[in-house]
C-alpha cells in the first residue's frame, strides 16, 4: 500500500508522515527528495523554466521579504506548482519500483496534488493507495501560530526579516493554494482535513483514517 499525504506548504504534511511511520512501522519520504533527483538529471539552461520557485530563491538568498514582496500569493503558487510534473516522473518510479516490490511507503509533499494521485490511481489502481490532504484556510490564525513552530529550521521564521509585514502575505499565500488543494481534492473525492485548530486531534483522525 502506498500513502500519499499532500498539501501546500506548512500545514503539516511531514509531522503527518512521522506520526504514522512512527505508528505503523512504515516508511516514509518527502517528495522534496524526489524533486532533488529530479533536479540532478535536468540541464542548467532549463532548472528556471522547471524549476522557477527554486531558482528565484537562489537569486535572492531565499528571503522571504523580498520574495513576497515581489510577487502575489496567485504568482507564488503558480511557481510552486510548475515543478509537479517534472518531480512526478520521479514519483511515478518511485511508487512502481515500491508496489512491484509489494512494500507499504508513505509518501508526502506538495507534488501530491490531486490530479497527480488521479493519474497515478490509473496507472496502478485506486487499491493500491489512500490518500489524504491537508491544508490550512485561516490565515489570522496561520500568522497567530507561526511563532510556535516546532520545526527545526523553519524557513518561514529563519528567513523572515520583516516578520509584521512578510508573515501576513505568506499566510496568504499558503491559505489561498489551501483553498485550491480543498476544491480540486474534494471534486476527485479525496479526503481533506482542514489544520487550523485541533492539531493534534487532526492527526489521529488522519491516523486513523489511514489505518481503516
């Protein structure tokens, strides 16, 4: 059985992952690493146009002031999701290199968008995986909550100079492409836990939604 575990960014896909590969035994990986062996094999001349999110934090030592200073939370979600069909050829090997070896995976990443777990369900069936997405719609509370953060080198907090003013439109951002996530997700008949309150409840329900 593969799991796949998708949502925007800072919503809590990986602590999702831990949780249950700690639970169930299973393990798990980030499609982060998927999009890194992606990278490796695409030439320098194309990284910008595959890669545009990527790059342009490069150019900027990866400053979230400037970054979202520049461009709208419509841009920046749109430069995070050019990569998925590049990393998804990663993914794709991945989960039939796992399934052909009959091993239970648990996958998660922002590359786990709906209509890539659709493509994937028709390659090597629907039984094979479950599948959940998490997102998170209230940017106040997003903001609130960026100061608790347990995540070892938080990129939001590390990188964030200007906390009153670049916080708020990140918040934004992650909370619009929630939106998008929920739609799409819940169009195909994927099962979406929203993340804003209650997170550690949220995350036995998706345990045990998991296990079912």
């Amino acid at each position: 059985m593969i799991y796949l575990i998708g949502g925007p960014p800072k919503c809590g896909k990986t602590t999702c992952a831990k949780q249950f590969a700690k639970s169930s035994g299973i393990p798990w990986i980030s499609t982060d690493s998927l999009h890194c062996v992606a990278n490796a094999f695409i030439p320098e001349s194309e990284k910008a146009e595959k890669f545009p999110w990527s790059e342009l934090r490069k150019k900027t030592n990866r400053v979230n002031d400037v970054l979202y200073e520049q461009y709208s939370a419509a841009e920046i979600i749109d430069l995070y999701r050019v990569p998925v069909q590049t990393t998804k050829i990663a993914l794709d090997a991945f989960v039939a290199s796992e399934l052909a070896e009959e091993n239970d995976y648990i996958i998660e990443g922002n590359v786990i968008e709906p209509l890539v777990v659709k493509e994937l369900e028709e390659l090597y069936g629907s039984e094979n995986f479950r599948v959940v997405f998490v997102v998170k719609l209230d940017s106040v509370l997003f903001v609130e909550n960026i100061d608790k953060s347990q995540t070892k080198n938080d990129w939001i907090i590390r990188r964030t100079e200007d906390p009153e003013k670049t916080y708020p439109r990140i918040a934004k951002m992650i909370c619009e492409y929630g939106r998008i996530i929920k739609e799409e997700a819940n169009t195909d008949g994927f099962e979406v836990f929203v993340m804003d309150e209650g997170f550690e409840e949220q995350m036995r329900s998706i345990t045990m939604f998991l296990n079912r």
